[in-house]
C-alpha cells in the first residue's frame, strides 16, 4: 500500500545554519559568521559518512540559508549525498529534493548553480509580499526581489517552486 511505501522511504535533512542577518521570528539554530561554512560542509559530509548507507526517496536543505553556500560547497554536500545514499530514481514517484533559498539571493547566476544540481524543488522563503512587514521582520529582500527570483527559478529550468508566507501579524485582521 502506499503508507507502507511512505513508511519504508527514509529522508534526509540537512539543516544549513548560515544567515547574512537574523530574522526576529526564527527559532532555528543559526549564525552570521559565514567564514565558518566551508568548515561547516566538510563536517557535514563527515557526519554523511557516518551515517548507515540506505536509499532515501527525500533530501531537504533547510536552514538558516542554503542559498548562502557557494556553488562549490553545494557541490560538495551533493556529491557527498550521492556517493554515500542511494537515491530513489524510480520515475513513477522521483526522489523530491528541496533546497531552501531566499528571493535576494536568486541572481541569474545562482538560479543556474542551483539548475546544476539535483535539485528539483526550490522552496523560497518569501514571507510577505509586503515592504512594511518584512523590514519588521528584518528579512534582506523586498517585495519587489520575489517575483524576479521566480522568473530567474524557472529561466534556469525549476519548474518546482514553492513560497513560504506568514500572517497574523501585529495590528492584521
């Protein structure tokens, strides 16, 4: 059945603590101390080999900001996954690879890095479309930076977008 499918699947999560600023709301470990990331990396594909090779149908990189690797570091974390998973190609139901990016990050040139790897599922971290709420929340992008990012995505060839969006802010109805 397809519970027992979903039950046997095993995922990954790989959480990439690297921020340029602090949002207010974030409960997630971060940091701002970027010259720590490609330490961060090498760690994270030690920590990869220790881990008891399976096939996974699920890979997330989630954060803090994933966009804030650089293409070689999103490289090296993917060929580490690759050489130590297995990952589901089963064309059916491929394996989703998500990687987080936030919309001031999406250049030209990092839509095709990101277009470059597995990834076949960008998940932006939006937020609001309004100017107001996301100087509040001290996010780095604007309303405006959202749908360029969209269009760089799809461009470079991610059709698979997804947006993260908050609400019930202060004084909102």
């Amino acid at each position: 059945t397809l519970h027992n499918k979903m039950r046997d699947m095993s995922g990954l999560y790989l959480h990439i603590p690297f921020c340029k600023s602090r949002c207010i709301y974030c409960g997630f470990y971060s940091t701002t101390h970027g010259e720590l990331k490609q330490r961060y990396v090498d760690a994270a594909c030690k920590e990869i080999r220790n881990v008891k090779q399976t096939e996974i149908g699920t890979i997330y990189i989630g954060g803090g900001t994933p966009s804030q690797l650089t293409e070689e570091q999103l490289l090296q974390l993917f060929n580490c996954i690759e050489q130590h998973f297995t990952i589901k190609q089963d064309s059916a139901t491929p394996a989703e690879i998500t990687m987080e990016c936030n919309p001031d990050d999406i250049t030209e040139e990092y839509a095709k890095t990101i277009a470059k790897l597995p990834v076949n599922r960008v998940s932006m971290g939006v937020k609001t479309f309004s100017n107001e709420r996301l100087r509040f929340l001290n996010r780095r992008h604007t309303a405006e930076q959202i749908p360029v990012a969209v269009e760089r995505l799809r461009k470079a060839g991610i059709k698979n977008i997804s947006i993260d969006l908050m609400y019930g802010f202060p004084n909102e109805t």
